[in-house]
C-alpha cells in the first residue's frame, strides 16, 4: 500500500550519502531522510548507518512538491522512546532527563529522543519563587525523575523529580528495614524531638 503521512514503516537502508539517506518502504518509490532530520541523530548512532541496515522511519510526506518520499528516521526510532516511556509509568520505575530550558509552567527536558516537561509543583530541586537565573543554572543538569503522564497523540510526556524522590525513599526504607535485625547498633541523625521521644534518621528511614 502507499506510505500514509504519520504512518511508521520497517526500511532498508540502499545508500548512504553526505547530505541524506535513500531507503527502501516496499512502495513505488524510495524514501528520502534529509539532512536536517540526520542532525537530530546521536553522532554514533548517524555515524553507524550503513547500506543494507533496517530503520524505523516517519513518513513525513508521501509527496513532496518535488513528488519525492520523504521520511525521518528520528521520528521513526521515537516509537521506541514512547513505548518505554509506557512501561515507566506501568512500573513506576525512575530515570534520569537532562534539563534543556524553562518556561513559565516549570522545566523542560530531553529524555533519550524525546521532549519532556517537568511542572514546577512536581520539582525538588528549585523552587517556584526562585529566581528565573536560578532556573536557568540548572541548564546541562540531570534530574532523577518519575513519569506521571504519557499522550504519544498529543506528543505530551510528563515527569515528576518529586514523586522520583518519594520512590526512592520508599526503596531506601525497604532496604534498610530488610539489613536492620534487633540488636544492632547503628549511627543517625537526629531530625525531631517531641515530647514523646526523639526522631532519628537511619539513612533511609526514620526510627523513634
């Protein structure tokens, strides 16, 4: 059948030039991935496509004004980030994202090949009131983070730095009850005192 716009198709790679790459749908005509969609491929990845590999494509436009098939390889291996993203949010695992930027709303960020968001009321390490500088210092950083939200349609991913830090105290405190036995003498922080007694960090947990 012909490539749909937004259809994502299995392609064989025929050659491999300086500017683009030609590849084979199993339609009437060959599939064209241009330069700019090339650029936005990890250098190694870019740098180890060969004739006669497989590839994910993106048909971008079945017919250009050229009348030529063009594809994108990067929206193609995204498929791949949005089923993982899935399977985060199914098992509630964490991963780290890398913070490109900010707006208003809170931080955005680049995880694997996609684009993700982070609201400032799911974020630990600034806070709202913080200066915008302040914001724009943690530019270049990675943040441990949990994904509360997945709409490929839409293209919306969305992380929490908060509910990744609940998980992980959760995991900590696990652990720590699963070493502790009844009679050990360990070191902590002392984090309260009540009336009752005192709170005492553990590393994971806080005893009484």
């Amino acid at each position: 059948s012909s490539p749909r716009r937004g259809e994502i198709r299995n392609a064989m790679i025929l050659e491999v030039r300086e500017r683009e790459i030609i590849v084979d749908l199993n339609a009437k005509q060959d599939g064209i991935v241009r330069s700019e969609d090339l650029e936005r491929l990890d250098d190694q990845f870019r740098n180890s496509l060969n004739a006669g590999d497989e590839v994910p494509v993106y048909v971008l436009n079945p017919r250009d004004q050229d009348d030529n098939l063009i594809v994108s390889i990067n929206m193609g291996l995204q498929r791949y980030d949005w089923e993982r993203a899935r399977e985060l949010l199914k098992e509630e695992e964490v991963d780290n994202v890398r913070v490109t930027g900010n707006n208003r709303g809170g931080i955005l960020v680049r995880w694997r090949r996609l684009e993700g968001f982070i609201p400032s009321s799911h974020l630990t390490s600034i806070n709202f009131s913080d200066r915008r500088d302040v914001w724009n210092d943690l530019i270049g950083q990675e943040l441990v983070v949990k994904v509360i939200e997945v709409d490929q349609d839409r293209r919306r991913l969305i992380f929490s730095e908060r509910e990744a830090q609940k998980e992980w105290r959760a995991q900590q405190k696990a652990r720590l009850l699963a070493e502790l036995s009844e009679g050990d003498v360990v070191k902590g922080t002392v984090t309260g005192l009540r009336d009752f007694g005192a709170f005492v960090n553990l590393g994971g947990a806080d005893g009484l």
